[in-house]
C-alpha cells in the first residue's frame, strides 16, 4: 500500500505543505511530490521540487532544485538532488515541512558558498 492510501498521513502532509506559501502536492504517474519556491536570507529564489519515496515516511523526501540551474557545489548530486541530510537523520514522524526547512538551510549555505567558497554550516567528507 502507498503511504499517501493512509488518509491520517496524507492530511497530516496536506496540513504541513499548507503552512508554506505557494507549496502545493503534484502526482506523476503513482508518485507523490511537492512544488514551491524558497526564498533565501538573500533574496535568491529557487524553485523545488519534492518527490517522496515509495517507503516514506520511513525514507527521507528527494529534493530537486527545478531553477534555476546550481553551479557544481558541494552537497549536490546528480540532476540538481540536494543532500540535505542523511539518512539516519530523518524520522518517519517527520513530515514535508522539515524537508522544506532543511532545504531552505541548504540554499542558504549554497548562497554563502557561492560568495565566499565555503560551506556554511555543518558538513561530512563523501
């Protein structure tokens, strides 16, 4: 069974996207995401886009920067997937909200790096 066929947590999920302006649910074929922008510290916007597993919440969300394009930084993977956090770090009483949260911290280290070169806040060696 899909996570979102548990009416309880699909609403739980609906409730938490609607706390961030112009966030909105998309579904692509049997996937569930998420669509918005986050406005940094600075001023930059970014366009994201949320898929979640097939496991979650037992897994964490997969977050795509949409737009624009990001430089080859550091905690950024293929097609513009950002590693946000690990694995360990993400609980399945969790819901999209902290995801946005954690995204919105990444882009504002992606901002200072884009300035000064260096990743703002905490970080592990790949």
């Amino acid at each position: 069974m899909p996570w979102y066929d548990d009416k309880k947590r699909l609403l739980l999920e609906k409730s938490a996207i609607e706390k961030f302006n112009g966030f909105r649910f998309i579904k692509k074929g049997s996937q569930l995401g998420a669509v918005g922008k986050i406005t940094t510290k600075k001023g930059d916007v970014y366009d994201i886009k949320i898929l979640f597993p097939d496991n979650y919440p037992n897994k964490v969300p997969n977050v795509y920067c949409m737009s624009p394009s990001l430089r080859d930084s550091p905690h950024q993977l293929s097609n513009n997937k950002l590693c946000y956090c690990y694995e360990y770090e993400w609980h399945s009483n969790y819901t999209v909200a902290v995801a946005i949260g954690w995204a919105a911290k990444w882009f504002d280290a992606y901002d200072h790096w884009k300035k000064t070169g260096k990743w703002k806040g905490k970080e592990a060696a790949y």
